[in-house]
C-alpha cells in the first residue's frame, strides 16, 4: 500500500506557495483524502484521472494539485467558462472545449503541448460521470502527436487516496495501449456502485 506523501520531485511544473499548499492539505482533510504514493519526475504528461464518478473528484483534484504544489490545465467543456465562474475555471488551468466542434482539437493541443518546456494536461478518459464502456482516445492522440507520456492517476474511492500507476509511453496501438491502461484500474469501485452497495447491505 503506497504511504501519503507531499513531496514533489524537481523536474514538475510547480504553481502556488506554502498558503496555498497549507490550504490544499487542509481541504484534502476536510474531504477525508489523502494522496498516496510518487509523483512522477517529468516536465511534461497527459494525465489520465478514473474512474471519475462524482462531481466531488474535480474538489479533490484541485485539493491535491495546491497540496503539492503542481501546475496542470485540464480540459473542460465551454458551458463551465461563462462569467465569473469561467475566470475561476481558467485561473484554475481549465481549457475550454467545443464538443460540438472537436476537430483541429488534438493539434491544438500538441502544439500547446510542444510550446511548452514543462507542462501537465488533466483527461477523464471517460468524459462523463456515468458508467461507460469504453474510454474517450482523444488523450491516446494527444499524447502521441506530442510524444510525451501518460500518467495514470486513479481515485480509490475505497482508501479515499489518490495515486499513479506506472507512466506509459503510448505507442502507435492506441486500442492495445487504452486496453492494457483500462486493466490497471480493474476493480478500483465507482462511487455510484459503493453506494449501491450500502444500500443492498442495509436492506
């Protein structure tokens, strides 16, 4: 079982201070979560984060990003951007997406991406909160046109930790790589089926 830790290895994009990194680990502990584990040491990643259940895992995410103090842009859908809370969602690293209009999208990335001498791109592989039975490719694609590797994250909804499985270079097999990613987090619950299961216990 990996221990918690805050430390961060040099060679990641860094943001923040020691307030912002003292809130992080006080909002982690309000929420009862705990990140578990090494960070890995790379200037540039497509992190992949599942299973993503609950609208609780993006609290929790930023909770980990100030607690140790790494830069990251994750992608959102345009609808989150508007008004005031688009200047928190881009503050935050958002990136807005047009789903309706994806393409040309991947090579706007890649080049986001190439520009860049340390940088940390956040993906739900899954793209929505309810079950799914296959993943999204478009961060498959991403990190390979940019030629940079994929960190899995994974939320145990079970420990209430948060931690990688080992980097993977994506090869040119994009259905080989998303199958071997895909059984990493085998057997890692939803937080829908945990609570389904509380309530067939209670009955």
């Amino acid at each position: 079982m990996p221990r918690p830790t805050t430390v961060l290895p040099p060679l990641v994009p860094r943001r923040g201070n020691r307030v912002t990194r003292w809130l992080g680990r006080v909002l982690l502990r309000l929420l009862r979560w705990e990140f578990a584990g090494e960070f890995p040491n790379l200037p540039k990643m497509v992190l992949i984060v599942a299973p993503h259940s609950s609208n609780w895992d993006f609290l929790v995410g930023v909770a980990v990003m100030f607690a140790l103090g790494f830069d990251a842009n994750f992608i959102g859908k345009q609808e989150l951007f508007r008004g005031p809370v688009g200047v928190l969602m881009r503050w935050l690293g958002g990136i807005p997406v047009d789903r309706r209009s994806p393409q040309g999208f991947v090579d706007q990335m890649r080049e986001t991406l190439n520009r860049r001498d340390r940088v940390i791109l956040v993906i739900t592989p899954e793209g929505t909160r309810k079950p799914v039975t296959e993943w999204k490719t478009g961060f498959h694609r991403i990190a390979h046109a940019a030629g940079i590797p994929i960190g899995p994250v994974y939320f145990d909804n079970v420990t209430r930790r948060v931690g990688f499985f080992p980097v993977m270079t994506p090869t040119g097999d994009a259905d080989r790589d998303i199958a071997a990613l895909r059984a990493r987090y085998a057997g890692l619950p939803r937080r829908d089926q945990l609570r389904a299961r509380g309530r067939s216990a209670a009955r």
